[in-house]
C-alpha cells in the first residue's frame, strides 16, 4: 500500500474519523488473523485479540504514534496482544516466547500446472518446516507480508542485523535442504508462501 496513503488514512482515524477506522478494520482484520493463525488454532482467542487491539486503538486514537505502514503497525500490535493474553492464561514466564513461536506454521499453495513445480514447492514446504521458529516467522513476515527487514526487527522485537541474519540463515538451509539456487528459493517463497 501507499505510505501516503495509509499515513493520511491514520491521521483521519486519530482525529476521530469513523470511515477512517472502518476502512482500517474492513482491510487489515483478516491478514491480523491470518497472521494470528499461525500462532494457534484458537479462532476464538485470535479474534478476541484482534477485537482487544481495536478496541484499543478507538479508545487511545488520541495517544497514538504516527504510522506511514497500517499494516505493520497492527501485526505488532496484535503480536504483543497474543503473547500477552496466552501468557496470561498460561500463567508463563518469559521463555514462554520461545514456546509459542515453537508452534508458528507456514503453508504453501500448489496453484502450478506442472508435476515438476507442484514436486518444488512440495520440497520447499517441508524445507520451510524445518527451519527453527525465528527463521519461519522471519520467512513469513518477510516474504509473504513484504515488511522491510527494520518493520519485521521491531514487530519481532530483534534488531535489524539479526532480522538479515535470519533471512540468509534460512535460505541456505533451504538451498542445502532442497538443492537449489538462492535465486530459485526466493522467487518461490515471494510466489507460493500464504
């Protein structure tokens, strides 16, 4: 989207402009949830946070920091929403971080004609699936949600080295793993990752 655009937008939600709002609501809430879904399977809870994000967001507009990436600024949002909530319930420490991005899930869709693409990106699933949990959320955040590596650093709560880090550290794996080229590994993962 336009960092115009989605700049201008948040400058009308702040000042109380109700279509602003509906408008964030109406194009974000299901990449929140998606993006919440790889976290747990919980429908419930994820939409929950995403209702307790928005909330938030309508009853503190006035005290929110500017924004040129809606976008990224509501995937952090939701992600300190989800730790905080499952921690709560869990009754967890710290490391419980850790443990939950244990659990992170990336898939893949097989929208190819031939056999040989569709044996690819069935390689590059279980390839993806074999990386630790930093490294896939990196991959998603990265890849599917095409954040910048500073956007994904600070909604990881990383710094920015170790968001390239993470993103070489994955693709050669991915290389050794499958046999590939780097450039082949990237192109898949811009176009079959969700």
């Amino acid at each position: 989207m336009d960092k115009n655009l989605d700049s201008e937008i948040w400058r009308r939600f702040k000042q109380g402009d109700k279509k602003a709002f509906s408008y964030i609501f109406d194009t974000y809430h299901m990449q929140m949830f998606e993006y919440g879904h790889r976290f747990t399977f919980d429908e419930s809870f994820i939409k929950d946070c995403i209702q307790d994000v928005f909330f938030e967001l309508a009853s503190k507009k006035d005290k929110l920091s500017t924004t040129d990436n809606i976008l990224f600024y509501l995937l952090k949002s939701l992600r300190i929403r989800i730790f905080t909530n499952l921690r709560k319930n869990k009754n967890v420490s710290a490391d419980f971080n850790d443990d939950l991005l244990a659990d992170f899930r990336l898939e893949y869709t097989t929208e190819v004609d031939s056999e040989e693409k569709e044996l690819r990106l069935d390689q590059l699933a279980q390839a993806l699936n074999q990386l630790p949990p930093r490294q896939k959320e990196t991959i998603f955040l990265k890849f599917y949600k095409n954040l910048s590596n500073s956007e994904v650093a600070e909604l990881m709560g990383v710094n920015y080295q170790s968001v390239g880090n993470a993103i070489q550290k994955a693709i050669n794996k991915l290389r050794d793993i499958i046999d590939s080229d780097q450039d082949s590994i990237v192109l898949f993962l811009r176009m079959h990752i969700r």
